[in-house]
C-alpha cells in the first residue's frame, strides 16, 4: 500500500485535456522523476498533486483522500510545491532573510530553536547564510532556485512536489541542489515528486514517469527503460531510412541497422516513442543563402573587453575571437557575465574598455555599432515574439525591420520555414505553439537579413530532446552551408560537446578558451565535459 | 483568522509597498487629486477683466464705473475707444466683457427716458459667459437703484439668499465631494494591484500551495492599504479646513467613522477587480473606470443627485459615493449629524456595501489555478 496513490487523474485547463488518466503510487522515501517534452502534463499533474488545480479522478495521501484542491486543503501543510519557473514563488524586493521568516510565519511554524537550527543549516547547505540581508531580486538564478527550495523545504513536507527545480541553472548550482534536496528528503522521508529536462538527473532517481502529451506512457527504474530502448539505439548513420531518427551523435531505428549499437541514455525513450507513434521529423535540408560566403575567416575579434557596473566588475579584459564556420559555446554558471559580455558584442552596452573589430573593422562610433547590429542575428533567452501577431505577420514585421525588400522576404520566409520546419504553423499564434516550434522560429527571424554571425542565448532552456536534437542539426547545418560564425551559450553540458570551440567564463573572466578534444586532453580524468566544467570551478 | 500569519503578510506587504516607492502614490495620489481639483473646478467667476467706454463722462456714469471697480468680480480698465477696437480686445482675449455708457447716459437719465448700456461677453464658455452677464445686470441694477431714489420702489427686487453656503464659495461645494471621489479611486487602484501582481508575477503559487485560508488572504491585502489610507481621511481633512478653508459644521466623530467605512468600500471593489483579473493593467484601468467616473458624476460636485431624474437617478443610488457625500456635506456644511435619519441609514448602507463586496470578493477568489 502506497503513501501516495494518484488514481485515474485527469486535469483539463483552458479546455484543454493537459492530462488524461494518469495513475502511480510512490511509498515514504521514494523520489520519482518526471521527464517528458513541453506540454506533455507533467506540470500540470504536479499542480492536481499539490493540490492546486482541479481535477477528476482520486489522489490520496497518507489515507486522506482528496478530489478537488478544497479537499486538499487539509493537507496543505504537509505539501511542498515549487512551481516552475525561476525565482517564480520569490518576491524581487523581500532579503533572503525575509523570504525565510515570511515562509515560516504564513505556515504557522513554531519559530523555536530546533526550528532555527533547521533553518541555519539549510541556508548554509544552499550557500545562503552569507547573502541573508540581499533581496531577491539581485540574487543570480542558481541562488535564486536554491533559496526557492529551503523555503519550500521550510515546513519539513512529507510530499514535495518539485516542477523544473534544475532548468536554467547551471551545473555548479544544479548540483548543490540536489544535495539539499537528498539530505533532507532521506532525513524526513519524504516522497519527492521532481520534473526535469536533464537525462542524467532522471537517470539518478528511483523511478521515472515518461510522458508523453497528456499521457504517461512508460514507468520503471531508469535502467529498465534504458534497457528497453537498447536494440533500436545506434551509432550515427550518415543516411536515413523512413523508420530512423538521427541526432548527431546517435541513430535511432525500429528496424536493425547495420550499425553498431551505441549506449543509450533515458532520452532515446522519446525518439523511440516518436518513432513508435509515427511522429518522424524531417531532415534538415538548408539551402545556401542568398549572399556571399566569402567574407574574411575572423568574424569578430574582441580584445580586453571590460564593464563595470558601479564597483562591481562584470567583465575583465574578455578576450574572444569568432571564426567563419565555427560553433563557439560561451559557458558559465548564472552570473558569471555571459549576457553582459554578449550584449556588449551585441552594441546593447557601451564597452568600458577594450576594443571590438568586425570583419577587420573596429567599433567605435554609433555609425559603426549599428552596422555592427545589422550583421548579427540574436535570438534572446525568452524568444522576442511579438505575441498578437501570427508567426507570419512577426516575420513579416522582422524583414521590414530590417528593410528587407518584400519579395525578396516572402522568398526568403517560404523557403526558412520549410527548411527549419515551421510552415505548418505559419498563420498560429506563437503563444499557441510548442517551445521548439517557437524556437525554430526564432531561429528564422534573427537569420532573415542573412547575418554573419548568429548570437543564442540558451536557445535550449526548456525545449524537449527530439527538437532540441534538431535544433543543433540545424546549427551545424548553418555552420556548414552558411559559413557563419555561432555563439551559444547553455546550460546543458552534453550540448556543449556539439561546440567546434568552448569559452569558460567565471566571475567576469575568461578562465579557458579550447577546442573540446583538448580539453579532454588538459583533464584526462574527467570522463564527461560537465567534470571538465566543475574543475574549472573547484 | 491566525494572527501571526496575518502579520507575516501583512509585514510583507508594506515593506514591498515601501521598497517598490508604490508608497509615495499612497499619499501623492489622494493629494494630487484633492489640488488639481480643488484649484481646477471654478463655478464662480472673479476678476473677470472689464473694458468700460464711458462716453458720458458724467457723475452718474461715474458711479456706475465706480460700482464695477468696487465689485470683487471685476477688474477694471476705463478707456475711450471704439467700439470696434473694443470688439477687437475681446477677440484676442485680452478682455472678458465690455460695457459701453453712451453719451447721453446722464442727460437721459435725468430725464426720465430709457438710455441703453451696450455689454459685450465673451461667452466662449457658456457657462462663464452667463455667469458673468448675471452679474454684470447685478451690478447695474444694483446701481440704477442707487442712483434713481426717485425710481419706483419695489419696481427692482432682488433678494437673493443662500443657504448653508453663504459665501457661495466654490471651495465649499466641491471640496467635499472631492473627498468622496478621491477616496474612492485612490485606495481601490492599490488594492487593485496587490492580488493581481502576484497573479502576473507568480507568487500567487505561496497562496496557492499554503494553508493560508481564503479568507485570511483577503484580510491580508486588505489590512495593509487600509491602514495606510486611513492617514489620508486626517491628511484630506487637513487640506479641506486649512488650505481651502471649507467650514466644519459637523461632529469629527461621524467623519471618521463614515471615512474609514468608505474607505472598507473603496478597497473591497479594488480586491473585486484583483479577483476577476489577470493582469496589473487591466486591473488599473478597470479600477478607474469603475471609480472615477462614477465618482465624479455621482458625487454631487457637477450636479446634485436630487434634480437627477431616470436612469440616472436609479445609477447614483446604485455607487457608494452618494451615501458617503451626503455624510459628507453635513458634516462640513449642514452639521445635522447623527439627529438626521439619513445620516444613519448611509452609514448601515455603507457597512452593508462593505459586507457585500468583500463576500463577494472571498467567494470568487479562486485558491487553484484556472
């Protein structure tokens, strides 16, 4: 008999059916993955979970059994919910101080000294006990999500339920959270309910839930699902059969392949399920463009780039250098100064000191800075769509922009959104529409006046693993018929493997700048790159 | 209700009220509003700027140019000039009115024939216009009588009295009525926005997710705006008494009491709004349009309810402003207080109108998400 027991449960929001008759028990300890693409009902059943949505069908808890969030109500106090999104449950202007007193209090905790304790003790685990008087708002997101966790760790939950705690964060601060989060839930026995984009994360707990839109679609131990997956899992095959699904380093395939089996992870489950339910991508398939290629083989050349802000130094003398045909991955935890060093390359930032040669050309006046912004393409962190506008009418809107002639940027528009795999979402609202899909089209607005260099800020934050496959196909697809320059930053180390080139950053300084086969070599005991990037952090 | 975590909350809000400088609309708002139109509304008009012609030049038509330089409502200029330059003057708005003695002013007079006195007003304004024609014919009337003891009394009678503002100042009719709008608009847009910016930015999900009970979330954006405002009931009356010099014929007692529950009513339709919408800008302009128009014409400063006739009549009776200003009014000008009968039940409908909403309000805030 299980603690927790979700029976039949089915959660329709804004007349959409999010989630449709999902069942699972968990017992007193276990921690359960939830991994799935956007859109799939993981958040959606954590909501009926905690208790904060309606739904239909049955959920009990430690034999209370509940139906709709005012029966939940009783029960409130034993459930912790982190809901997605980072920082989402803190206020900008409370210290982090404050945040802990005011969690506490609105939870009627007994402020005594076993509670002090616990609470002195998780801000240390998180790192916090040093930042306790700065407000939320200036903290960076790792620190952010950390501080989310002790609050909702706070009240000593038996259920806690935890939505994309990891997304957004990077590996240093990803792993310190999880080290709270398994001291405290083994010392209480808590059962933790977690959603995550990270495989390897999934991989560490005790089961995993595969959903799969609106569905959950396998459940076991990850070693039983990876096992299961085994046979259809390849090395790459540069050709493709109607039944196969290719990322770059790995074919997927229901039918044998003459290949040689490679070692697959929990995310061949989604491409084999694709693959299963006839979802197949197209391949990528780009066209040369319009303009030359044959533009001098340094891009972009900066030289001790530097910004201040106040006292605080966000860059020191950053220097870097951006090559024709070449995938740069600019890394670093959140905070390290990669959107400052990335919106002075932009022109978004006056240069405090340094100098900035495009094409052989420094940068200095106004004149100088707006040529510089109609060579690049930039796709930010939360995809700038205009959301009132059909995907068609945001690119229409981007090309005259940038004084495209109109047909010329209906050719253009036609031919992107065919080759990046789009057109049938051409006349949808973007809000509408997957995180990939919007990605993509993202991707085909920053590249519509055919830039030479193209700037993505974690254009993966978030998106599933089929599409963001795809997504890196296409860069290096770009790369490669395009010859432009592509500098991206992430948050997933296994990404950064796909880079020609990594640049670390930490506390405003460039710390390493190499291709990854030297990496590897300056780091022979590191046996993956997130090893090689926690070095550089010890 | 638990007390300590009403008082988390409520310590939350007001540092974030405080830290997000939203306080200084607090206090900058209901002010604002009190100067702009305290100063702005003129019913009356003074210092109108008069051209008087006097052709005669005479000891009657002195007197009569004398009686216009002694009046407040006018400032005087006496010149010779033609009429069409005069004609002129106003159309460059250099003059208000023209009055223009004739020649023969005197001589007629004396002899008992009817002389006419041209006046020109500037009535681009229509109302200004007629105000100021009425007192032009005041003030010659007013002298004829003066001049020609021998003119048949009781011909010209003219015995004005106004009751309750004798003064017939401005100030003292829309003052008040500007304490009922301000405190309308100004404590709902702040309680507008605190359930919903939490809505917009997420931390809704504390709420969500926590035991805190529905009611007890109310009371917690509730207690902190009213606090806050309940300064501005002494900081408006402050304003009222000294710097627009509004009499205060009432008990203070009332005005508070009738104030604070107002100001119940005002923050109860702001959590209304934060209830029903998603985002801080709907929930502002609703706020606005809900208050401020209502306010304004319900509130008896453009015209009183009881010669409203129809719908609008039915309207008045529907907002709170109209109970509150006839509380109001009293208490400054009238000062019949609890003896009135209709002072007592405004009160009880002003309570009610705060048990209504605030039921409301707790019955459709959702604890889940839609």
């Amino acid at each position: 008999m299980g603690m927790l027991k979700i029976d039949q449960v089915s959660v329709t929001h804004n007349k959409r059916r999010a989630i449709k008759d999902a069942s699972f028990s968990a017992n007193e300890g276990e921690i359960i993955g939830f991994i799935g693409a956007d859109g799939a009902g993981k958040s959606s059943l954590m909501h009926a979970i905690a208790g904060v949505i309606r739904f239909e069908g049955k959920i009990s808890f430690q034999n209370t059994i509940y139906h709709s969030p005012s029966e939940a109500q009783i029960l409130k106090s034993k459930i912790g919910l982190m809901p997605q999104g980072i920082g989402l449950v803190l206020y900008d202007l409370l210290t982090v101080g404050e945040h802990l007193d005011f969690f506490a209090n609105i939870r009627d905790i007994r402020q005594d000294d076993r509670f002090n304790e616990y609470k002195n003790r998780l801000l240390r685990m998180a790192g916090l006990d040093k930042f306790i008087d700065r407000r939320a708002g200036n903290l960076s997101g790792g620190m952010m999500q950390k501080l989310s966790l002790i609050c909702t760790l706070l009240h000593r939950p038996k259920l806690l339920i935890l939505d994309e705690p990891t997304t957004g964060v990077d590996p240093l601060s990803r792993i310190e959270l999880w080290k709270i989060l398994d001291q405290i839930r083994c010392e209480e026995g808590t059962i933790a309910l977690v959603s995550t984009a990270y495989m390897q994360e999934a991989a560490q707990m005790d089961r995993v839930l595969l959903f799969d839109e609106g569905e959950i679609i396998a459940q076991g131990c990850a070693k039983e699902l990876i096992k299961s997956v085994q046979d259809m899992t390849y090395v790459r095959k540069p050709f493709t059969t109607p039944h196969s699904m290719s990322t770059l380093d790995t074919t997927y395939s229901l039918e044998p392949l003459e290949a040689e089996h490679a070692e697959p992870t929990l995310e061949a489950l989604f491409f084999v399920n694709a693959l299963q339910k006839n979802r197949i991508l197209p391949s990528v398939e780009i066209t040369p463009r319009d303009g030359d290629t044959s533009f001098s083989s340094v891009v972009m050349e900066a030289q001790g780039l530097t910004k201040t802000f106040g006292d605080f130094v966000a860059n020191d003398r950053v220097d870097i250098r951006l090559c024709r045909g070449e995938i740069l991955g600019l890394l670093g935890s959140n905070g390290a100064g990669k959107t400052t060093f990335i919106k002075m390359l932009l022109g978004l930032l006056p240069i405090d000191d340094g100098e900035l040669n495009l094409l052989g050309k420094r940068i200095e006046t106004a004149k100088d800075r707006q040529e510089l912004k109609s060579s690049i393409g930039y796709v930010s962190q939360h995809f700038a769509l205009y959301n009132d506008m059909t995907v068609r009418e945001n690119l229409h809107y981007f090309a005259s922009m940038h004084q495209i002639p109109m047909d010329i940027a209906i050719k253009r528009i036609a031919r992107y959104s065919e080759e990046l795999g789009f057109d049938g979402y051409m006349d949808a609202i973007p809000t509408e529409l997957p995180l990939g899909i919007n990605q993509r089209f993202s991707l085909a607005a920053a590249l519509l006046h055919e830039p030479v260099i193209l700037f993505l800020d974690e254009p993966t934050s978030g998106v599933d693993a089929i599409a963001r496959a795809q997504f890196w196909q296409l860069l290096v697809a770009l790369k490669e018929k395009w010859k432009i320059a592509i500098l991206i930053t992430t948050h997933y180390m296994s990404e950064a493997e796909f880079c020609d080139r990594i640049v670390l950053m930490r506390d405003g300084c460039k710390v390493a700048d190499d291709t990854i086969p030297n990496l590897y070599t300056a780091h022979p005991n590191a046996k993956t790159f997130e090893e090689i990037f926690l070095e550089y952090y010890r | 209700m638990r007390i300590g975590i009403l008082k988390a909350y409520i310590r939350k809000e007001l540092s974030e009220l405080l830290r997000s400088r939203l306080i200084i609309m607090v206090y900058l708002l209901p002010t604002m509003l009190m100067l702009l139109f305290g100063y702005g509304i003129r019913m009356e008009v003074t210092h109108a700027r008069i051209a008087i012609i006097d052709n005669d030049q005479s000891r009657l038509s002195n007197l009569l140019v004398g009686k216009f330089e002694h009046s407040k409502y006018f400032d005087v200029t006496t010149t010779v000039m033609d009429e069409d330059e005069a004609l002129r003057k106003i159309k460059q708005a250099q003059s208000d009115a023209i009055i223009i003695i004739p020649a023969s002013f005197e001589k007629r007079l004396l002899k008992g024939q009817t002389t006419q006195i041209g006046v020109y007003v500037d009535a681009a304004f229509p109302s200004r216009g007629s105000t100021m024609e009425s007192y032009v014919q005041g003030v010659i009337l007013n002298a004829a009588s003066a001049l020609i003891p021998s003119a048949p009394k009781g011909s010209i009678v003219i015995n004005q009295r106004t009751l309750f503002n004798q003064a017939m100042r401005d100030e003292d009719a829309i003052v008040p009525g500007l304490i009922g709008l301000v405190l309308l608009v100004a404590p709902a847009i702040i309680a507008a926005l605190l359930i919903v910016k939490e809505k917009e930015r997420g931390t809704i999900f504390n709420f969500y997710a926590s035991p805190l009970s529905k009611a007890e979330f109310i009371a917690a954006k509730l207690i902190p705006v009213f606090l806050l405002h309940s300064i501005n009931i002494f900081i408006l009356l402050l304003w009222a008494l000294y710097l627009f010099e509004v009499p205060f014929r009432g008990s203070f007692w009332i005005y508070w009491l009738a104030s604070e529950l107002y100001i119940l009513v005002s923050i109860s339709i702001g959590i209304l709004i934060s209830v029903i919408t998603r985002t801080q800008i709907v929930a502002v302009v609703l706020t606005v349009m809900v208050t401020i128009i209502p306010g304004f014409m319900y509130s008896g400063i453009i015209m009183p309810i009881s010669s409203m006739v129809g719908m609008s009549r039915y309207e008045a009776h529907v907002f709170p402003v109209m109970y509150y200003n006839h509380i109001l009014y009293d208490v400054f000008l009238v000062g019949e207080g609890l003896t009135s009968q209709k002072t007592q039940l405004y009160l009880v409908i002003l309570a009610v109108y705060v048990v209504i909403l605030l039921s409301l309000g707790t019955l459709w805030l959702r604890k889940e998400i839609r």
